[in-house]
C-alpha cells in the first residue's frame, strides 16, 4: 500500500511539472520589446514595419515634442514640438532592434530636414526615440553605418523618449482600412512594393 501511495505520489509531481513547463517556456518566447522611429508620415512608417517578420504591433502617435494628449491637428500646425512617429513592439528572438533600424533607413529619407515626399514642416522630421541606453548606442552606430548610402549627411534626431501619446483611433492601421484611399494608392502602396524585397529578407 505504501508502495502505491509513493507510486501515485511521484506520478502527480510529473504531471505537475509538465504542466508548469510548457507556460514557463511561453513566457520565455513571448517577452517583447519597444521601438520608436519617425521617418514623415506614420501611415506610411506604420504599414512598412507592420509588414516585418517579428514585429507583433505598431502604434501610431506622437512624441518628441512638449504639448501633453496632443491631437493631431495640434502636432501637424508644428507648435507641440511633436513628430508624427510610430511605436513598434518586437520579439527580439525574432528580429532585432539592428534589423528594425536598418528598415528605418530604407523606409524614409534620413537626409532630407523636415521633410517626407509631399508632407513638410518638423511633425515630419527623421527621429529615432531610445527606449535605454543600449538603443542609443545601437541607434549611433547604425546611422555611421548607413552614411554612405546617401550622398546628403543623414540628419535623424537620435533623442531618449520621455513620453509617447498614441493617435486618434482613425490614424491606427490605416492603410490597412484604407487601401483606395489617394493618399495611400498613390504613396504607400507603390513605397511598400519597392521594398517588399527588402521586407521580406529582414
């Protein structure tokens, strides 16, 4: 009798144990991360980097500037000291923050001051917002590296986040809800089928 009560005893530990592993190895492989970039406007940095391998989300909002709850009017007249930015959260077993910058690069044109094809004025200028230290010093090295793509000196803001201020829900996948949309027909889509090559290698 004792030989069965230790018997069933032991059975109940490993039956235990084996329900225990399968969440802790979850945890493991669901941890993510946050990036944040601007590179003009966030419908057309949204909808690249949305098409990216290991990325689970991507936010449209604002940060950079000084304005609280900004709304999008407010940024886009330039006195929030805003950009018009994306947050993006990854799995860094997946793709990595490297592999997030150098889609940045391709994504916009970091030489060009204040300015994405048709939208201009500092809502749209080239920004990469640091969430540690380790971001700042792969975001340094990274622009270095990619100078001498661009015959122009690149001129993204390389600044830490203080705060990020999500956009009006209508801003939020809109290219995805809005694919006939001019805006979107004429610039986005003809931007996301130039570098779909490159999308689909990171």
């Amino acid at each position: 009798m004792k030989y069965v009560n230790w018997l069933l005893i032991t059975l109940a530990l490993v039956v235990s144990r084996a329900d225990e592993a399968p969440d802790k190895k979850m945890n493991a492989t669901n941890k993510t991360e946050l990036a944040t970039f601007g590179g003009g406007c966030f419908w057309c940095m949204e909808a690249v980097f949305e098409r990216l391998d290991g990325v689970k989300a991507v936010i449209s909002g604002y940060a950079g500037g000084t304005t609280e709850n900004p709304g999008y009017k407010e940024v886009c007249g330039g006195g929030t000291g805003h950009a018009e930015v994306i947050q993006v959260e990854f799995d860094p077993q997946r793709i990595t923050y490297d592999k997030l910058l150098a889609t940045c690069w391709e994504a916009h044109d970091p030489a060009s001051l204040h300015r994405q094809a048709a939208a201009s004025g500092t809502p749209y200028r080239s920004i990469i917002l640091y969430h540690n230290e380790g971001q700042r010093q792969v975001a340094e090295k990274s622009k270095e590296q990619a100078q001498w793509r661009f015959p122009r000196p690149i001129v993204t803001e390389i600044v830490p986040l203080t705060k990020f201020y999500k956009a009006e829900e209508y801003h939020q996948d809109y290219f995805r809800k809005n694919p006939n949309v001019p805006y979107c027909a004429v610039v986005i889509r003809p931007k996301l089928e130039k570098l779909k090559p490159k999308l689909e290698s990171h």
